[in-house]
C-alpha cells in the first residue's frame, strides 16, 4: 500500500509547516511546499498529494506556480486536487507539472464533464467523495439516472456508477472520522479500482488496518507533517 504524503497549498506556501523533528528540537522548520515534498521523496514517497486550498474555495486553480516548483524539485508522481471541476482546469493542472488529477464531488453527479475530463486524464483521473453517510446525504444531487435513485445514494452506488463510466481511482476522504475499513474492504472487492483514503489516520495501526483492508495508499498529511507519524515508519506498516 502506497503511503502518500499531502501537502496542503494556501497562497504558494504550505498551510502547515513541515517540522517532524519538533519534538526533539532538531531540523528545521519549513513551509515551502517544494522542500517538503523533495524530503519526502528522498525518504521513498512514490507520489506526493497537493491540495490547493484557494482552488477549492474558488473553483478553479490558484497555486499553480507553486505545483511548478514541487514538480521541478522530484522526479515522482504529483497528484493535485482542489479547485478541479472541468477538462480546461485538468489541462491546466497537467500544464503546470501535475500527472495526476482529483476531481471535485461535485462531478458525480455531472456525467457529461465527468467523461470530457476523462478524455483527457484517463486512467490519472481520480474522484474525490466524502464518504460520510451525512456528507452524502447533504449534497445536492440532481440526476435522476444510475447516481441517484430515490433519495441520496449510498457510497457504494456512487462508487459502483463512477466506475462503470470508466473512473479508476478514488479518494475517500474522512476528515477527522476514522474510516470504517470493513465497508471499505466490501468496496475494494466490487470494483476494478484503486481506493486511496485521506484523514482520520493517526497511528501506524490505522495504516496496517487499511492495508489489510485492500486500500490501495493512504494519504497523510499533518501527522506526517508534524511528526507525529514516522514517515520511515508509516511505509513498514504499510508493507
């Protein structure tokens, strides 16, 4: 299972400051995203997650000269996600030095654009859900086709209509709840997709739980940021 770092981006800078060894008064304090994510791929990441915080609040993106310098700084996978809501906004992303896209919730219940960023993402395309029963409850679907029966949908049926429409990776973020692996396993196994989960993991056990679940990575942010989880660590666990 990959252990993916997450780097949150906010006005070009990190909105947290890198210091894992804080703790022991050692290192040195960063924001930068580009130093965070060369560390991290020094010590073995295998791909590094952005998340443009601006981009998200406006809907389109905003840190894009930062994903720049990130990718001129590591030869690994750079997987962008916020403010991602149409094909223009992916070629963008690709432009700027991404190779990998999350997509908005928000185009699950948009079929038609779901497919035109497909025809330029492929198989580098992700969706990104909150799979919280009272997140998806409270979004507003609209279609009345395989995403949305009577009532809101469930995860599964969310899950199970992205990926017939030819969507190959998700990622399931959690905020702080932790994710429910037994429901997760049960998704792995009905779909020819990788899972990735993001939030609610703050211990090596989390991980080896999602490992033996068949999640395909996870991704960390500030507990790896801060050092509250090992990197070195966290990639045993995931073994």
């Amino acid at each position: 299972m990959l252990v993916i770092p997450a780097i949150d981006l906010e006005k070009g800078r990190s909105r947290v400051v890198s210091w894992p060894g804080a703790a022991a008064g050692v290192g040195a304090p960063t924001d930068r995203p580009e130093m965070i994510a060369e560390r991290f791929a020094g010590q073995g990441a295998r791909v590094v997650h952005l998340v443009d915080f601006d981009g998200a609040r406006s809907g389109a993106p905003a840190n894009l000269e930062a994903v720049g310098r990130v990718a001129s700084r590591v030869a690994i996978p750079i997987q962008l996600a916020g403010g991602l809501e149409g094909a223009d906004q992916v070629r963008l992303a690709f432009a700027a030095g991404a190779t990998r896209v999350v997509l908005a919730m928000s185009v699950a219940d948009q079929p038609q654009i779901l497919r035109e960023c497909l025809e330029v993402a492929g198989d580098w395309l992700a969706v990104g859900l909150d799979p919280r029963p009272d997140r998806l409850a409270a979004f507003p679907w609209r279609t009345g086709g395989s995403l949305a029966q009577m009532g809101p949908p469930t995860l599964e049926s969310v899950v199970g209509g992205l990926a017939d429409l030819g969507v190959r990776r998700f990622v399931l973020s959690h905020g702080g709840a932790r994710p429910d692996t037994a429901a997760l396993s049960a998704i792995v196994r009905t779909i020819d997709a990788d899972v990735l989960v993001a939030g609610g993991i703050t211990d090596l056990d989390g991980i080896r739980s999602l490992r033996d679940s068949g999640i395909a990575g996870v991704i960390l942010g500030e507990p790896l940021l801060s050092g509250a989880i090992d990197y070195s660590a966290a990639l045993e666990a995931a073994a």
